[in-house]
C-alpha cells in the first residue's frame, strides 16, 4: 500500500480532516539513521505529523521546519516538510529503546522528554518564517502537536498519531489522523468530534488491519467530502551545490586552513546520510573565486 495523504471537510464545511498513511516514509527513515524502536516511534510521529503541516502550506516552494527538543535522552527531532508530499527529518540519538513497563508500549514521552518546545517554523520564499513555539505537554508528539494547534494557531484540533514497530525492529505500519474545527463552529460540532474519536482504536492498529487514509477519515466521518489524495515520501532535497554553497560562505581564513590542514574534506547530509567529497582543488576554486 502506497502512503497517503488525504484531506477532507465535513458536509457542514466546520471540521476538516487529514489522514496519512506513513508506513513506508518511516521505514525509509529508520534505515537511513538506523534507528532503534522507539527512535523510529518519536521521529515517525513527527515526520507524520509535519507532513500534514506541510501540505496546508500555499507556496510550493516553502517548507515547514517542525524541531523538537524536550531534554529527553533522545535528543533534538528535526523534520521538514513541502506541500508536495515530501518530508525528510533527523533525530539526534537513533538509539533510544525503551518501554513503559505497565503496558510494553514504545516510551516515547519519556525519551523525548517534557523540558522543552516543539517550535513549527513556515517558511515561504522571500518572507519572514512565522514561527510558533510551545511548551512540550507530554513529549508523545501527538497531544503536543494538539497544544500547539490550539495554543499558537487557535485551531482546536485533535491529533492521532501512532507507530507500530515489528520484533525485528522495521516499521509495521504507521499514520496519522488530524481532525480540525474551523471558524464557525458550534457545540454540535465539538460533540461530533468528542462522539467520534472516543471509540476510535489507535490509527496505526487501523492501518495495521488494511484501514487506508481515506478509511480512516471515514471511521470518525461516513459523509466527509473527500477534497484531495496525494503519494507522500520521505525525499532529502540535499545537492553538492547546497554543500558548496556552505562552503563558499565560510571565511576565507578558515578555508584556507581546511586546506592547509586536510586537503579533501567529506561532508555528510544529517537527514540522508549521503556523503560529499571536496578535494583540495575544489577548495582552493572557492577560496579565488570569493
Ligand atoms: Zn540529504
């Protein structure tokens, strides 16, 4: 089944729904940082949940840079998003494992920790970014994500987001569910929402059983009129010429002592992995064309 992204609107026009699946986006992620269970829950969340965020953005060369650091022993999660589906991210320890020992399940909030602030920056071409920053509530991603919503963006919202992780540690399924109310709403809104979610099994159990974007959207609202679908990803946009340019705005003096010291220097891309060699001509045409 290929990931998903669905967005849809209630028939009254108040409460607008997106759904993703993200399995495959958070399989690729664990295998490019290696990362062990609960490192893959804590980034797959995040990656899920910045997609969404993504794909409300207008410009279709903006993106949204979603960061999250709680102090947990997991580290800082960074993920990045475009309105065409894409995402890539980073978690700065790939190697938490850990469990909440009265129910076994992945603990996430413990690892990312609560001593700090999910920010979500949007950044469209030409313009300042509109940051918004917030206290961490429980580091499980999904009621932060929902804090952030009401508290910075006055949308009340709530997010579902989940990952299932297999004995072997690759990604069994993974998704989300983001249920928003929109200007205009009234008490009976609130009350389908409460009535529809409070029964509602955890999105990745869903998918788990063959539930798709759309099936989930249709779980919590049968007549939800579906708006748009697209394939999501997780895609590193990196190029050689990103690194030079990182390179070109060094001072001439520290160039001249990367040369000096290493001749060739590798630089490595923190949300592919993918490695770039400069050799000391290359070097040394950045340092004379300045
Ligand atoms: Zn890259």
């Amino acid at each position: 089944m290929e990931d998903t992204l669905v967005h849809a609107i209630s028939t009254n026009g108040h409460i607008r729904y997106m759904a993703l699946t993200s399995t495959q986006v958070v399989e690729t992620a664990r295998k490019i940082h290696d990362l062990l269970p609960t490192s893959t829950a804590a980034l797959g969340r995040t990656l899920s949940v910045t997609l969404m965020l993504g794909a409300q953005l207008k410009d279709k060369d903006g993106q949204v840079v979603v960061e999250i650091n709680g102090h947990g022993p997991c580290g800082t999660i960074i993920a990045i998003a475009k309105n065409d589906g894409t995402v890539k991210g980073m978690i700065a320890n790939p190697n938490c494992d850990d469990v909440y020992p009265e129910n076994g399940k992945l603990a996430v909030g413990k690892v990312v920790g609560t001593d700090g602030y999910l920010s979500v920056s949007r950044e469209s071409y030409g313009h300042t970014p509109f940051v918004g920053k917030v206290k961490l509530q429980s580091g499980e991603i999904g009621d932060d994500f929902a804090y952030y919503f009401a508290l910075s963006e006055q949308v009340p919202s709530v997010v579902s987001v989940g990952v299932l992780v297999r004995g072997d540690n690759s990604v069994q399924s993974a998704g989300a569910l983001l249920i928003q109310l929109m200007p205009g709403h009234d008490e009976t809104d609130i009350e389908t929402v409460e009535k529809s979610i409070a029964t509602l099994p955890p999105v990745s159990n869903l998918i788990d059983s063959g539930t798709d974007a759309q099936g989930l959207i249709e779980m919590v609202d049968a007549k939800a009129s579906i708006l748009s679908s697209m394939p999501i990803s997780y895609r590193c946009d990196c190029s050689k010429q990103r690194f030079h340019d990182a390179l070109a705005s060094l001072p001439k003096d520290e160039l001249k002592e990367l040369i000096e010291k290493d001749g060739t220097i590798e630089m490595q891309c923190h949300f592919c992995n993918r490695k770039m060699v400069f050799t000391k001509d290359d070097l040394a045409d950045l340092l004379y064309a300045n």
